[in-house]
C-alpha cells in the first residue's frame, strides 16, 4: 500500500512536470504573439481542464506539500488563460446590446413576485403541476400510452415507482386539441425507483435522468441519458451525447433496437451507425482504465426481433401470461 | 508584483466580473451558455470538469464559468469559488424528485465565505416543458425567502427559446457593479422590480 502509493505519486509528478513544461511554452508562446490564435487557446483551455481534472484525482494520494505546489501551478495557469480570454475579446462573436431597464419591457416584468401579483388579476394560464404526464406505483401490470392523460402539448414525462412491470409508451395518447389524430409528445425523462421492470420509449427529443434503477431494461433515443445509483441494467440507446452513469453498477449497453425503431413512424433521427451509446463516461470512475461498471451487451445475449414483439407488436394489453413469457426474455438474468 | 497582484489590477481597470454557474447536473448550465454564446445546443454532452466563456456585456467583460453537477463533481465546485463576483443557481424545472437535493446544495453554498457577499441570480429553466414547476412554485420549493445572506433574484427561463437569458444576465451584472464599482452601501433597490431583491 505504502509502495504503491509512492509510485503513484512518482508517476504523478512525472506527468504533471511534462504537462507543466508543455503548457508553459504554449502558454508564452500565445502571450507572445499579439492577438492569440483562438483554436490555440482552446486547445490550451482543454488541456489546462484536463490536467485540472487529473490533479484532483490524485488528490487522494498526494501529499499537501505536493498538492500545495500542484495547485499553485494550476491557479496561475488558469489565470493567466482567463486573461488571455479577455485579450482575445475584443472581437466577440456576440455581445450584448446595452438595455436600459424599462418598466415596459417584458423581461422584467418576468420575475416570479410578479407572476404571484398578477395571475389572479390576468388569470394567466398557470403550467399546472399536474398537467405532465406521469405513471407511478403500479406492480405486476402492463402499462402503455392508454395509462397517460391527454395532453396539449409536449411535457415532461415521470415514471417512478414501478415494480415488475412492462411500460411500453411506443404509442403515446393522441394530442387533446388535434383534429388530426397528432400524438403527445415529450420532452424530458425523469424516472426513480424501477425493479424487474422493462421500459420501452420512443426516440425523444430531450433528456433522460434516471435513478435507483435495479434488474431492468430500458430501450429509448434522446439528446443526453444520465444514469444514476443504479445496478444489473440493460440499455438500449440511440443517442448524440456520451451517455453517463454514476455510481452504477453491472449496466449494459447497446443500440436501440431497430425491431423498435422500425415501428416508430415518423420519428426525428434515429442514429444507428452513429449513435454514441458505447461512449459512455462513469463519473465514478474517472480514470484511463476502464470501467467496470458497465460493458457493452455482447451479440449473444441481445434479445431478438421476436423478443421485443412479445410486447409492441400488439394491439390488446398484455395478461399476466403474456408477461411472464416476455420478461425472462429481455430482463438481465436474474443473479 | 505577484502575478495574482497584476491580475487583479487588470481586472479594475477592465471591469470584469467573475460567474459562477452552477446547479445539479442536466440543469441546462452549459445549454445556456451556448445560446447565449449564439452557439448550436444539440449533442451537448454532460460537463466533465468545466468550460470557461467570456461575454462582452456593455461596458464589463464576463468571465462566465460553467462547473459540471453531477454528483461525484460537486465536491469540487468550491475549487472554483475564489473572486466570484456572482453565483447564477440553474435549476431544472421538471426535476420534482430532486428539488429536495437541489434546496440543500444551493443553501450550502450560501454559508461559504468565499461566496458571501456575491449576487446570487437563480434561473428557473426549461419553461418550455409542459409540467415543469412554475417559479414560484420553485422559489418555494427552494425556500429562497430565507435567504439573507446575498441579494438574490428569480427568473423563469429556457436555453431553448432563450427565454429571459440576457434579461438574467442583466440583473446580475446590474447588481455586481452597483456593489463592487459603484460603492455596495447604496446597493439598496432603486427600482420596484427588484422587489425580490433581499439585502442583508
Ligand atoms: N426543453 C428544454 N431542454 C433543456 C433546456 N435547457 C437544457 N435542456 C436540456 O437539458 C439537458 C441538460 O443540459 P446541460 O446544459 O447539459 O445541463 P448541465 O447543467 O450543463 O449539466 P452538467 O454538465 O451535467 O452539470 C440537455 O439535454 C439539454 O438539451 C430548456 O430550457 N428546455
Ligand atoms: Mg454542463
């Protein structure tokens, strides 16, 4: 223990003195040149966030003495880049207009006392807290888009507290205030406290935030996918960001199934070949080695067309039957 | 002169201001930031570790940092405390489950020395979503009255629309000069609108 930390700290100093020489030089080369060259700079910003990041890691083993002179380093680093930052100013790709505040104007008329003040005179439509959609509590049942309220618009979708279930939301309720038979959308994912359950969703435009999943199976596309506190997961993603996972554990991912995507008409870019659900970052594990909590599905254990079938190509719900023969089937297996 | 010393004449003579952005992770704190930079807000991926923008903002220059939240990170936002001129709180509207959580980060940040005194503006994002909480159903939520300790506004906002963004900035930047460049004992609000301005 005592040698191994020692070596770490060997190794540490060793990187952190290379970096230091080459950012210096960047550094003075940019300070010398006028005007700084912008990519240059951003480079140097990123590098500097990098060794930043790497320093903290090591915090934990490094002794003060150590973390005081490391940390100095940093400081005038940083400093000296937020100054060349404000040097590089002079021709930004955006400023603000100067604006005088004006009682008409209606930003500033925008602060919540004044909503307070003014909604029962205005009877402004208040976005109701209860107007989003939301599935909670229920086990052992199937739920899909009947189970959702109609909306007008597009909303934050919640799912919480659900215990061996199947919630298929492929098809979601048709839009209250449409003639044409538009479907619900939404926009956002919340979704806390799943067990033994599988969730299958559409490809969205938004974000997904989950919690204190355990033994489930979750198939759907967005923007960003943050899981967190979560064990023995299967993930089926199609996404454009590297999805995250914290204080995870036994999570497996792979891309959304194209026996899904084939039956979602009209949905907004499905990446297949350029999905980056296996770019996933453990903020538990911030390290050059890899992960061990998540891995990708291997080819064998993927569920086939047929698998998923069992539950979106159907028009009745499912029985109690019709689950149990589903859920072995796509669930990780039990441990 | 130490470097430091040399910085912090610069930054006089420059009228800078120093943000902090910060909130619980999928907040919206680097979606914002690239509207307002004019930048494209898809394919953001979460903040690991921070992102640094600069603003020119009528005659002050913003130097406006942007720390991620999840919660392995947290521990580390005080790394960027030092010189804050303002705290910008982003809070994800949707977010019911953890408001809880985002009350107490936001009060412990208030009792840091380092932070006492900035203006603290808090951005209720995401408007655009149906079902997300009003603001003052968030002001509530995040029991802001009993803040006492720094002058603070709400605003509801969307890095989508763009929704009040620069009207926040405004605010912020309007309070931090009438503080540091203009002599903080007359900081007393001048303008009924900034009724929920609390002063200490
Ligand atoms: N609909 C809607 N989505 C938003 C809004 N602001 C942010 N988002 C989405 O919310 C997600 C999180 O946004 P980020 O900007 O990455 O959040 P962050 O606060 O920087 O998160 P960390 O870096 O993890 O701390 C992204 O998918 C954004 O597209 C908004 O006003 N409306
Ligand atoms: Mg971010």
């Amino acid at each position: 223990m005592e040698d191994s930390n020692k070596t770490r700290i060997q190794e540490f100093y060793a990187t952190f003195q290379a970096a230091r020489t080459d950012l210096s030089s960047r550094l003075e080369a940019l300070k010398a040149g006028g005007q700084p060259d912008s990519d240059k700079l951003h480079a140097l910003v990123a590098d500097a966030a990098k060794l930043r990041k790497e320093f903290i890691d090591a915090n934990g083993y490094l002794p003060t003495y150590d973390q005081r002179q490391y940390e100095q380093f940093l400081k005038s680093v940083e400093a000296d880049i937020e100054s060349l930052r404000v040097t590089s100013a002079p021709k930004p790709k955006f400023a603000f207009k100067r604006r005088p505040p004006k009682a008409s104007t209606p930003s500033t008329a925008q602060t919540c006392a004044d909503h307070a003040k003014e909604a029962p005179i205005l009877s402004a439509p208040p976005t109701s807290s209860s107007s989003h959609l939301a599935l909670s509590g229920h086990s052992h049942k199937y739920l899909d888009g009947g189970s959702l309220p109609s909306l007008a618009s597009s909303s934050d979708l919640t799912i919480s507290d659900l215990e061996d279930c199947i919630v298929n939301l492929l098809t979601l309720p048709s839009l209250s205030d449409a003639e044409d038979g538009g479907q619900c959308k939404f926009t956002a994912l919340h979704a806390r406290n799943l067990s033994n359950t599988v969730l299958i969703l559409p490809v969205f435009d938004g974000s997904a935030l989950l919690h204190d999943l355990k033994r489930c199976t979750i198939a759907l596309g967005c923007h960003q996918f943050r899981m967190h506190a979560s064990h023995a997961v299967d993930v089926y993603l199609s996404i454009e960001s590297n999805p995250i996972i914290e204080h995870c554990s036994s999570i497996r991912f792979a891309e959304y199934p194209r026996a899904l995507s084939s039956t979602l008409d009209a949905s907004p870019s499905i990446l297949h070949e350029t999905s980056k659900h296996l770019a996933v970052q453990d903020f538990s594990h911030i390290r050059a080695t890899r992960s061990p909590n998540w891995s990708a599905l291997p080819a064998e254990a993927l569920p086939s067309g047929d698998d998923w079938g069992l539950v979106v190509r159907r028009d009745t719900s499912m029985s109690r039957d019709d689950m149990e023969e589903a859920m072995p089937r796509l669930l990780p297996a039990q441990q | 002169m130490g470097l430091l010393t040399i910085i912090r004449k610069n930054r006089l003579k420059e009228k800078e201001m120093r943000i902090l952005f910060l909130g619980l992770d999928n907040a919206g704190k680097t979606t914002i930031l690239k509207k307002l930079n004019g930048e494209d807000i898809s394919g953001i991926s979460p903040t690991l570790g921070f992102n640094i923008k600069t603003f020119v903002h009528g005659k002050y220059t913003l130097n406006v940092w942007d720390v991620g939240g999840q919660r392995t990170l947290r521990p580390y936002w005080r790394n960027y405390f030092e010189q804050t001129d303002a705290l910008v709180w982003v809070v994800d509207s949707g977010d019911r489950m953890r408001m809880q959580d985002c009350k107490e980060e936001l009060h412990s940040l208030l009792l840091e020395d380092r932070l006492a005194g900035a203006s603290l503006l808090i951005f209720a994002n995401k408007q655009d979503i149906q079902g997300s909480m009003t603001c003052a159903e968030i002001r509530d939520a995040l029991d802001l009255s009993s803040i006492k300790s720094h002058h603070w506004k709400i605003l509801p906002c969307s890095a989508v629309t763009g929704e009040n963004l620069i009207a926040g900035l405004d605010w912020v930047v309007g309070d931090v000069a009438d503080r540091i460049y203009y002599g903080s004992s007359s900081a007393l609000p001048t303008n009924p609108q900034t009724a929920e301005v609390v002063v200490s």
